[in-house]
C-alpha cells in the first residue's frame, strides 16, 4: 500500500513537472513566432504544437510522409494545407523566400548527419526569416 502511494505521488509530480515544461515552452515557441504570419511545418504529425499555441498564423503548411498522421492533423484542423510527401524532397515542392519561418519538431533526431545538414540548407532557402526546430524529448508526455 506504501508504495503504491509512493508511486502514485510521483507519477502525480512528474505530470506537473513535464505539464509546467511544457506550457512554458509553448509560450517561448508563441515569443519566437514575433513578426512571423506564414509557417511550413516539415514532419507535423498529427499532434503539431501550432495546434496548441494561441497565436493565430495567417497561413501554415503541414508536410508529412504518413497518410495517417495528415489525416488526423487534419481532423484537429492545426493547419491550412497539408502536402504527403518525405520532407528530405521538400525542396522540390516547395520554392525558396516563400515561407516566413519553417520549423522541424521530433525529426533531426531521427536523420543520418548528412541527410540533417542537406535538409537545413533546404530549409534555410525555404524560408525568409527564421527556422526553429524542437527536439523530440520535449513532448515525452504528450
């Protein structure tokens, strides 16, 4: 009995920990989108943190490889337009100046070096005043 209290103490502090980390950093994600309207969010999933900022964006793009993903980002209505197609080709969808910011949430993690670096140059092309990128141990709880 003591250590199921144990337990379930520290499961109740870890959730209050992880929730406070991470409304706090909605609100340094919502500071960095200062002077930003169009976003093309490269791996959005289906569970993006452009649905969970308050922020109102006037045009963003969600690229995904996975069918599913898109179709329940699209449920939750997180972005305007979705394309399905392996962000590491983005390039040849998508034309340089032509987003204000472009940001990668729990993907570099995931690519070899050289495929990383090629696709940051991408994206440094794609858009026209910032990049931002979000590493997945962020929203371990989500």
């Amino acid at each position: 009995m003591i250590v199921k209290r144990v337990i379930l103490k520290i499961l109740f502090w870890l959730i209050h920990f992880t929730s406070l980390f991470n409304t706090n950093l909605i609100h340094i994600f919502e500071s960095e989108l200062q002077n930003i309207e169009t976003i093309l969010d490269l791996g959005c999933g289906k569970n993006s943190i452009l649905g969970k900022i308050n922020k109102r964006l006037k045009y963003t793009v969600g690229v995904d490889i996975f069918k599913d993903y898109i179709e329940i980002s699209k449920k939750k209505n997180i972005h305007d337009e979705y394309m399905l197609l392996n962000i590491l080709d983005i390039d040849s969808k998508i034309p340089s100046n032509s987003f204000d910011c472009v940001i990668l949430m729990d993907v570099i993690e995931h690519l070899e070096k050289v495929d990383g670096i090629n696709l940051i140059r991408k994206m440094e092309k794609i858009a026209k005043k910032k990049l931002l990128f979000l590493p997945q141990m962020v929203f371990f709880l989500n």
